[in-house]
C-alpha cells in the first residue's frame, strides 16, 4: 500500500501519483515541525482541526482490507513522527526496510539502513531534500527524546487505556515507572483519565487477580477431578 500522501496511479497501478488532500496535511506537518512545534503538539492540532488521521482516512477511501480498531482513528505522536522521518516524501522509494523473521510467519525486524535499496527520483516530490534534512535537523530522534536510565518494562505494550484503546505510555521518576494514557494531551474526543499509576501499584492488582483466578481454577479442578456420589 503507498504511504500517505501518495496513490496508486489510475491509469497505471505501477505508477504512484501525489494524493492532494494527503500531501496537503504532510506539507503542515513539515511546516509546523519547522517552526519547532514537538510531534504530540502537531498531532493535537491536527485533530482539533478534524483531519482524518493515515489509517482512517485510508479506510475512508477505502484501502484498507484489514479490520482495525476502531477507537484508535486519531493522530499522535508516532504517527506524526513517522512522516517527518520517511524519506519517500522526497521522491525516493525504499525498499528493504524490514525482512520476515522466518519463512511462512508474520513477523518481520527491521534492516539496518545501510542494507535498505533506495530509488531516487522514482515517485513525486511532496518534501524538497533541503526541506526534509532541515526539519530532520531539528526534530527530536526517540532515543533523544528518552532521558534517564533504561528501566525494564513490565508492562510494555500490555495496558490499553479503557476509552480509546491506545497503549499506556511510561516513564522513569525517582519513585518508579509510571504509566498514563497520552490521549488527553491529543484530543478531548474520549474522556480518558488523566491519571498516572506507578507500575507497582498496577502489579498489585494483577498480583491479586491472578491469585483469584488460580483459586477458581484450582476450585473448579478439584470438582472436576472429584468422585462422583
């Protein structure tokens, strides 16, 4: 499927045509980071004014086959980020990124960029390449973003917020990790809770629910297991 900003060519499916409306919100997005505005600030501007964000304006158009969730139809800061770093947006199209882990699954990891094969002048320029190196120059890379010392997660990628459905986010204080939904700072569509819990707190009360369903477990095995009268 082409990235966002781009469309596959009508008459002809080999060929990839600059999708305005798409293109539009990509030429913002560079413009504001331009100005210094961080990834999760551009995305709460970007939904405040409505725009769709990549997966639900695909499946507006109807491109996407897969069912998605729902709830998550909104512009982050990975989203936002993912377009100022993708370098197709010049014209080039690159190949190569990821490679499947083993043959016949799904899984795939990333290739280092130097095994990527990239085609220049192959599709329409959205981003001129000083336009591009320059606001690179300035935007924040993850691993500069991250401060402090590398923490093990427990919860990585296990809690979802109850109202939108997104992946709680984490960070290091002195006390702890702590974990919260990064959706209010977004949007105000789904009232999520602007709490933050520390990661003890949440082992607690997993500790506790998985003690009540082993004793269930163990209550039903036994009356499985018992001799009939």
């Amino acid at each position: 499927m082409p990235v966002y900003g781009y469309v596959k060519d009508s008459a002809d499916k080999r060929k990839l045509v600059i999708d305005e409306p798409a293109a539009k919100v990509v030429t913002q997005i560079f413009a504001l980071a331009s100005q210094g505005l961080q990834s999760t600030q551009i995305a709460k501007i970007l939904n405040d004014e409505g725009v769709p964000a990549p997966r639900e304006y695909k499946k507006q158009l109807g491109l996407l086959k897969r069912k998605t969730n729902e709830r998550i139809n909104f512009w982050n800061a990975s989203s936002v980020a993912n377009i100022i770093r993708d370098e197709q947006y010049t014209g080039k199209l690159i190949f190569g990124k990821k490679r499947v882990m083993e043959i016949g699954k799904n899984k795939c990891m990333k290739n280092p960029e130097s095994e990527w094969v990239v085609a220049t002048n192959a599709i329409p320029v959205i981003i001129t390449e000083e336009h591009f190196r320059a606001v690179n120059a300035i935007f924040p890379k993850a691993s500069e973003r991250k401060k402090g010392i590398p923490t093990e997660k427990l919860f990585s990628r296990k809690l979802k917020c109850g109202h939108c459905g997104m992946s709680l986010i984490s960070y290091s204080t002195k006390k702890g990790l702590k974990y919260f939904c990064e959706t209010p700072t977004l949007t105000d569509k789904y009232n999520c809770s602007a709490d933050r819990l520390y990661e003890g707190e949440i082992s607690e009360v997993v500790l506790v629910a998985l003690q009540l369903h082993i004793g269930i477990a163990c209550e039903a095995s036994k009356f499985i297991n018992s001799e009939p009268v």
